[in-house]
C-alpha cells in the first residue's frame, strides 16, 4: 500500500521522537547534552518537534571546555534565544580550578578528555538522572555496541559486556539512586542522514561548517585552526586555505578539511564521494584503537 | 534541489539482522556487503588492515570491521549485538549483527525484535545442521517477515548446484515444520563475493537476484499492521502559555492501524468513546497517521488519559487481560523465580505480574516442547502464564509486533530478565 510509505529520514524522525518523549515521561531531572556541532543541533529540532506546542520540557546542558570556535557559541546563544531555551554551561577551566582535573601539557594537549570529569560532576550536582547525547553508531567502533538507553553506575561508568538488552522499542529507564543512564535518541542516523535532514527540514547550523578562508596549519595529517590554545611546533607553519569543518567538537583537536562546499546541497554530495570517516578528522580518537571505548567506559559522551 | 540529492531523500529503511554460527562467515559477509556497496571509509580499510597485520594475519579480516570491543578483538569473537549502516540509492540499511554462539540467544532475540527480514547463513559443505534449526526458529518466534538463507562458502564445494539445491530441499523441510512464509535461497561466496553485491560469475545456474538486490526489493509496507488501529499514549502535551491554554494532546507513536480526524476512537482502560479532532505535530495538522509515525491526538471530549493508556478503534479493540499466556526468552543468569513478581514493561503500559505457571520449555535444536522441566534460565524459552496487577491492552504477537510483545524487569536489580510474545 504505497500511502503508507514513509521515507528513511521521517522513519529515522519518528523513532527519535519516540526515544525523547519516553524520557520525558521516565525520568524526573533530565538533561539535554548540547555541544553546538550539527548532531546535537538535529537531536535538539527533534526535540522541539517532540512537545510542540509546549516548549521542550528540560534544559540543555553544554560542557565548556573553553577552546571553542566562537562562532559555535554565538550560534548557541541565538538558538537558546530564539526558542526561549533553558541552557545549563558546565565549564572545564572550573574543574581544573578547583583542581578535580590536571590540564595536560605538551604540543597535543586537549581538554577533550577532562570533560568526562566536568560532566559526571555537573550530573551530580544538578542530580540529573539522564543525559541525552546525540551519539550515533555509525561514528566509531565502540559506539556501534551502545543502547539507545544506556544504564550508566554511581560512578557513571559504562560497562559494555553486561549491557540490558534492548527489544522492541520497550526501554527500560529504571535504575538505583545514584545511577544515571545516557540515552542517545538519534543512534540509528548516519552521517548522511543527519545531513540530508538538515536540508529536508532547513535547519540552521553554525557557518563554519560551510566553506570558508581560514589560518591552518598541518598536524598528522589534519588541518588544525590557528588559536591561541594550540601551541605550534617550530617546523609548523601557518597556511591560509579554503576549508570547512565536517565536525564541530574541541577546537584543539578537530581538524578542518579542505572543501568548496558552500550550500547544504554540496555538503551532501561531497560526504557522499567521501572516502573517509568524520571521526578521521578527529584527533581524538586517533590516540589508540581502544581510545573511544576507553573513554565511554569512564563516562565520556 | 539537484538530482542527486533529492534521490537521497526518497529512500526506504529496512532493518535486518543475521544468523549463523561461529564460522559460517557472518562477519564476512558484513565485510563484504559493507565494502562493496563502498560503506567502508579509508581510513577504516586501514585501520583493519593495521590490526590484521598485528595478529599476524595473510589476509585483511573483514570480521574486524564488526567486532568493536577490546574484548572481542583480543578473543576474536562476537560479545554483543553490533549496529552497522549502509544505503543504496533505493534504501538505507540498518544490521544488527549478532554473536552465534548458542549462549548468545538472548543477543540474536534482541537483533530480530525489530528485523524486517533474517539473513540465515548456512555453510554449503555442512548443510542444515542444529544451529540453522535454532536460528530459524527465533527468526519465526520473533515473526521477522522474511527469511533469506544465504548459503554460504559456495566456493569450497565447487560452485555444485546439487550441493545448493540439496540445502534448499532439506531448508525447506524445516520451514514447513515452522510455518515461515516467506523464505529465499542464494548462493554465495561471502569471501570472494559472488552474488553478494554483484552476480557471480561463477554460479550461472543461478538466475534469481544477488543479495545486496534482494534487500533492496522486497516489500516491507504491507508487513506493518494497518487493520487494527492502536495508539499507546506516551505522553501528554499541556504548554504552559497563554496561546495554548486549553490544549491537552496525547503524544505517541502509532502501534498499528491508521488514524484519521472524525475516527471513532475508545480510550482504554475507561472504555470511554470519543472522536479523533485533529492529529497535530511540529510541522501542522495530518489528514492520517499510521505506524510507525510519532504524532499527538487531539480528542474532541475533554476525558481523563494519559500515559500508559491506550488509544484504539472505537469497533476495533485489543484484549483487556490480566491473565496472560506468552512465549519468553529468558535473558538473564538469574533463572526465572518460580511464582517470581516482575514488573512488566508493555507499550507505555507498565504492570507488576507474577509468573503463575511454566507450561513447557522449548528445546530449541531439536523443537521438542519440555514439560518436566520447570527451570527457566538464561536462553531458554518458554511457554508462560502470568497475573498482572492490572488490566493490559494486548493483541497476540502473530497479529501485532508492538501491542503483542513485553519486557520483564526484575524489581530488584532493574535489569530487562526476559523478552515476551504473547499468545
């Protein structure tokens, strides 16, 4: 029966809505982990879609590891404002401050990992019992293995051998005092999908994901913006090239990539002859074969 | 819009997951169909390649594609169920690739819970053996609709079309003996690809579809439930603004049926009948929803509803029980408390039960029903009876994947102990 069809991106959308109002409805304090980068951006558009007309019924929660792209951050702040958004920031400098954290040293230092710390405390202290990400499976190895509804313990770790299972689209939100789950409403989305969503429902995102001029310099392979939080090497030098970012994360570790791509339409046919993955621009997981896996396992996103 | 991208916006999704045991080649074929419809990147490729030549393999090992966890790759085996994604232009694919090993039951039941279709791998030079009986029988207690045997190493028994044909008579024996409806065979060569993604050069008495085709052309609108309309309430809408001071929408996903504005409707459990005013969301009102789309209902009476009720067919409603006779899998190492308190999980439904009686177990190699032996433990199904503290709104699994199924949770721990289809 052909009226009943439904294309990839609405099935995709209505499990995502799905996922999100059943946390709504099973936990009591949940948060929404919102970085600026477009995965996040869609998680948050699926939100809103989820309660409409009411406005999203938690607030949105961004871990600040203080080395942003300030476009990122203003886009942010637009978006809270436009749609009345309540927006909890959570900043790493404080963990260090407070001497939680040990910022590392050296030319590859990140922040990236000292989130995990900054985070599980913000979850403490605000006694948040579920913190939605947009995680996607499709991204790295480790995340290939995750729940939708993930049980996290009182230390917030993850254990991926005696996960619950998942069937159906039964979740089963219920833990102890103390525990939290992280629940990630848009697992199934591929790159591709998030993408092609973003121009189906017009979405706006941070420009930087289009193409643009850029000081750049080259570290293993990636291109790097120039910025006063990545130290450069003497043999390092300072590039202007055409580029745009693939992903938004920590700006110490996410590389650019080279690109003319200026519209929604040259995004999706340019991720569509990619040859690599958008993890490949991240410095981060490039650390070891295990490097996702270990960090999840310690409460990472 | 150019071509191209509107093309990607008119795809389909199906959902499979795949069944074989340890070395049938499973995780090959995932390789396979991953790397020839080109799903895998680069720096993936060499990622693989880096850990191949580290375990001292000869060739790039596919399977490490799919095996994500440091345990797995230290031991080379399959722990948990792995999610993997590829598109065609005609549809985007998700695969819940699944262990083998018999003490993995509980993995292959979650992979199959929300399959269109099976993927069935049996070894040409072994034939239907113990593990195809037990797969296939999941495969059909989980009502995935369509079962496709991949016969598989076709290469290692000299591309025989009496080997293949063979296989397909003693298969078809034991779809009989279970009832699956729908079933196709291909032979393929998952290492070297023939009939995977391209046909094989190697088999030309073979002239049905390749895999990848097959995948890409089966009809799967028709396998959801549009007779029954059922309409779990997951939320309610009430804004907190002046614009929206009266509205009070119940948000959800449609289980099955299809709903239009005027639609006579009755509310369970209080049995009150009203109309279906308008099907509201983000993006405007619908003139019809149907499964699987998240919608809210605007009813036209201001009754009492909310989550955990259940929206259905004024002339057309799902059985109000409390007494339930199901098939479960149990998937903990606990075993089953006899006259055991779980809480149920059933749609938005959520109910304490008690398990009232096993009536038998099912030796799933041999499909002998087991009724001396009331122990319920971890992989083993069963046929049980249970009491719920209150009314369930159930139709059977045959009829409705969503309003047939539930999970048991144990009061204790939390965890999800079993998977149930009811009766």
């Amino acid at each position: 029966m052909k009226e009943y069809n439904i294309n990839h991106l609405r099935e995709l959308e209505a499990e995502s809505i799905f996922v999100i109002r059943e946390v709504a409805a099973q936990f009591e304090n949940p948060v929404m982990l919102f970085s600026g980068g477009k995965d996040s951006i869609v998680m948050f558009h699926l939100a809103r879609k989820a309660f409409a007309p009411a406005k999203v019924p938690f607030a949105l929660m961004h871990i600040d590891t203080g080395h942003n792209f300030p476009e990122t951050i203003q886009f942010r702040d637009e978006l809270m404002d436009e749609t009345g958004t309540r927006l909890i920031v959570r900043y790493v400098q404080d963990s260090i401050d407070q001497g939680k954290v040990v910022e590392e040293t050296g030319f590859d230092a990140s922040r990236n990992k000292l989130q995990t710390v900054t985070l599980l405390d913000g979850i403490e202290d605000l006694q948040v019992d579920c913190a939605m990400g947009g995680g996607r499976r499709d991204e790295e190895k480790a995340r290939a293995k995750e729940r939708f509804f993930s049980h996290r313990d009182e230390f917030g770790q993850w254990d991926p051998k005696n996960q619950r299972p998942e069937l159906w689209n039964l979740f089963n939100g219920k833990k102890h005092m103390g525990e939290h789950f992280r629940v990630f409403p848009i697992s199934n989305w591929t790159e591709m999908d998030v993408w092609q969503y973003i121009y189906l429902e017009n979405i706006k995102i941070p420009n930087i994901y289009f193409s643009h001029e850029r000081d750049v310099f080259v570290r293993n392979g990636n291109l790097l913006s120039v910025s006063d939080f990545i130290p450069m090497r003497d043999t390092e030098t300072v590039e202007k090239r055409i580029v745009r970012f693939r992903t938004i994360g920590d700006a110490t570790c996410t590389g650019a990539v080279e690109s003319e791509a200026n519209s929604l339409e040259d995004i999706i046919e340019e991720v569509a002859a990619s040859r690599t993955t958008e993890r490949g621009t991240r410095h981060d997981d490039k650390r070891s074969e295990a490097a996702m896996e270990d960090r999840k396992k310690e409460g990472y996103f | 819009m150019s071509d191209k991208t509107s093309g990607y916006l008119d795809m389909e999704l199906l959902r499979f997951t795949t069944a074989g045991s340890v070395d049938d080649g499973k995780s090959t074929l995932i390789g396979r169909l991953l790397y020839d419809s080109k799903a895998i990147f680069e720096d993936q490729m060499e990622a693989i390649e880096i850990s191949s030549q580290k375990r001292g393999d000869e060739e790039v090992d596919l399977a490490l594609l799919t095996d994500g966890l440091r345990a797995e790759r230290e031991q080379g085996i399959t722990i948990d169920v792995a999610y993997r994604y590829f598109a065609t232009p005609k549809r985007k694919f998700i695969i819940a690739d699944t262990p083998g090993h018999i003490q993995y039951t509980r993995n292959m039941v979650t992979g199959a819970s929300t399959a269109n279709a099976a993927l069935i791998l049996v070894d040409s030079r072994n034939g239907v053996i113990e593990q195809t009986l037990r797969h296939s029988y999941i495969a059909n207690l989980l009502q995935i609709p369509h079962i496709i045997v991949c016969i598989n190493k076709m290469d290692l028994v000299d591309y025989s079309e009496e080997t293949y044909n063979k296989i397909k008579e003693d298969y078809k024996k034991v779809a009989e003996k279970l009832n699956i409806e729908d079933v196709r065979f291909i032979p393929i060569s998952a290492k070297f690809g023939d009939n995977v993604v391209d046909a094989s050069e190697n088999m030309d008495w073979y002239q049905g579809a390749t895999l990848l085709n097959l995948l890409e052309t089966i009809e799967i609108v028709d396998d959801r439930n549009h007779q029954d309309a059922r309409f779990p309430v997951q939320y309610v809408i009430r804004p907190q603004s002046d614009e929206y001071h009266d509205y009070r929408g119940y948000a959800g996903r449609v289980a099955s049926g299809v709903f239009r504005p005027g639609d006579k409707v009755k509310v369970l459990p209080s049995g009150l009948e009203t109309t279906v005013k308008s099907i509201d969301t983000f993006d405007g009102e619908l003139d019809m929803a149907f499964p699987p789309q998240s919608v809210t209902l605007n009813l036209a009476d201001d009754i009492d509803v909310s989550r955990g009720d259940m929206i259905v067919s004024a002339e057309n409603a799902p059985k109000v029980e409390q007494e339930v006779e199901a098939m479960i899998c149990w998937m903990n190492e606990r075993a089953m408390m006899p006259r055991g308190k779980y809480t149920i999980k059933h749609t938005s439904n959520e109910a304490r039960c008690m398990v009232r009686d096993v009536k038998f177990k099912v030796n799933v190699n041999t499909l002998e029903e087991v009724t001396d032996d009331k122990q319920v433990g971890l992989n083993d199904i069963a046929c049980i009876t249970f009491k719920s503290a209150k009314p369930l709104f159930v139709d059977s699994y045959k009829e409705n994947r969503i309003t047939g199924s539930f999970i048991m949770i144990d009061e204790g721990t939390n965890e999800t102990v079993a998977a149930g289809m009811i009766l």
